[in-house]
C-alpha cells in the first residue's frame, strides 16, 4: 500500500496470495522495493509509488511463504544514486542493478552462515549486515563494493545508520529474554541501550533522516478454548497472559495439559476441569 500524507487514503501497489512486505523507497523517490512470496523465488519487485506494473528485480530464493522474507532487504537497501539495491540471494549479500539487472555477489559467507539484512551507510561508502554465525546473529561491516567483512557486534542484528554515519543502531536481547533497541558508536566503540522492553520485543525499526527512530513492539497472547463439539458452546479455559499453547486431554477427559510461558520460560501446567487450582508440572531452566 502507499498512502498520500496529504489525503490519507491508501492505495494497493501490489498484491498476491503470499506476503508483499519490507517496503524500501529509493533516495530519488521513482521506486519502491519490496519482497513478494507470491510466487516461487520470493523476489524482490519495484513499482513506481503511484502504481504501475511491479517489475522483477531478482530471486531471493526464500521458500514460499517463509517469514524469512522480512529479512531480504536492510533499512537502506538503496545506493544514493538509486540505480542498485542490495539484496540477500541465496544466503549473500548482492548489489542488483535497477536497469540491466545484473547482479554482483559482494559477500561470501562461509559454509553454515548465512547474510542478511544489509544496509548502505548515509555515505554510500560502507555495507553493513547480519550473518548467521555459528549459532549467533552478528553485524559485519564491509566497503561499498565488498571485500573481507569485519565483525563489529556479537548478538545483534539488523543494523541501520543514523544519518551521521558513526552510530549503528541494531537489535539484541543481550542475555535478556526481551529483545531491545541498541546503539554501538563505530569511532568510540561505546554502546547505549535506547529502549528498554522487559518482557515483549523490539520487533523492527527504521531510522529517518531526519534522526528520528521508529520502531514496533511485539508481544503475543494464546488462550485455551474447550467447545462442545454438539451444541458449538464454547467456553475459555485459561485467561493468563503470554503464550497458552499445545493442549492435551487425559485420559479420563478430567485433565488437561497444556504449555505456558506466562512464568518466563516455557513450562507445563495442568489445568482440572473440575475447577481445582491449575498445577504446575515442571520448573526447570530448559523449555518443557
């Protein structure tokens, strides 16, 4: 969708059976990228802003229908002439250019890891990224037109510049179970926390040029239902707040097991349909 600030009504761009997501405009304001699991390849599109034919950039080769699309393009995918984008394919960093398409591979990872979510620097001078690290998401930072990355930050992910070029915002739940908004200062080499979610996520964010900070906070609640299968009534089971999930009857349908995280940390609780106090079965560090 694109929406005129001045009028406010939105207009469809693009659309399929599968996700059209990341949005990115270019600097010069003629395009829009964005990833499309619509059809196989998962590509990445552009369509001018006030519509047009979505015309194939390249293949992400993301499967159909995986949430791994978001991570396809960084915050500022776009090169400051506009006339590339980078673009993870196939587990790298490429640059893709806008009019020929041709495509340059401008990281290797090694074998296991995976590049992700790249971003230019305000300069256009510098790329930097996510990879899969054995085991661990950390950002990398090369030049413009690749070369040997450099590791900057273990356990952080999808980096954005702020418009000065020294300061890289990027996520990380730094041995937190929440996940929150940091900045790492590239000359100095200090670090900031800028949000400071305790139990929920810093889902996303983007940073505009004019240094202001956007960004989503997720968090997720299930609840247990049980519903006559003869009359439809329906009645719920369970009001706690977090993740209510994977309910199982015992035997003798007096009984059910089901997980919650609503402690922290996943764990097994029984709930009595005789009206009893829930139990809780397990407590151990590990989820259940």
């Amino acid at each position: 969708m694109m929406q005129p600030v001045a009028t406010g009504e939105a207009v469809v761009l693009a659309g399929g059976p599968g996700d059209e997501s990341v949005p990115r405009w270019s600097p010069d304001g003629r395009y829009l990228a964005y990833a499309s699991t619509s059809e196989p390849g998962s590509p990445v599109y552009l369509v001018p802003p006030h519509g047009g034919t979505p015309r194939k950039l390249t293949d992400t080769g993301v499967p159909t229908l995986s949430d791994a699309i978001s991570e396809q393009l960084g915050d500022r995918p776009w090169s400051l002439d506009s006339q590339a984008l980078l673009v993870s394919r196939m587990g790298a960093i490429y640059r893709v250019d806008r009019d020929n398409l041709e495509a340059k591979q401008l990281s290797f990872p090694p074998k296991g890891s995976r590049d992700f979510t790249a971003s230019y620097s305000p300069d256009g001078e510098r790329i930097a990224f996510t990879r899969w690290l054995r085991g661990e998401n950390v950002l990398m930072m090369m030049p413009a037109d690749g070369g040997d990355p450099e590791l900057i930050q273990a356990n952080a992910w999808d980096p954005a510049f702020r418009p000065d070029g020294r300061h890289l915002l990027f996520l990380t739940n730094r041995g937190e179970r929440a996940v929150n908004l940091w900045e790492l200062d590239l000359e100095a080499g200090g670090l900031s926390q800028l949000t400071t979610e305790s139990r929920h996520k810093v889902w996303s964010f983007s940073v505009s040029a004019a240094n202001r900070i956007a960004y989503e906070v997720f968090w997720h609640d299930t609840f247990l239902f049980v519903v006559d299968v003869i009359t439809g009534e329906r009645r719920q089971l369970t009001s706690h707040t977090k993740e209510n999930y994977d309910a199982r009857w015992s035997p003798d349908g007096g009984t059910i097991a089901y997980n919650s995280t609503r402690t922290g940390n996943p764990e097994i609780f029984l709930h009595h349909l005789d009206g009893r106090p829930e139990t809780q079965l397990t407590d151990d560090p590990g989820p259940d």
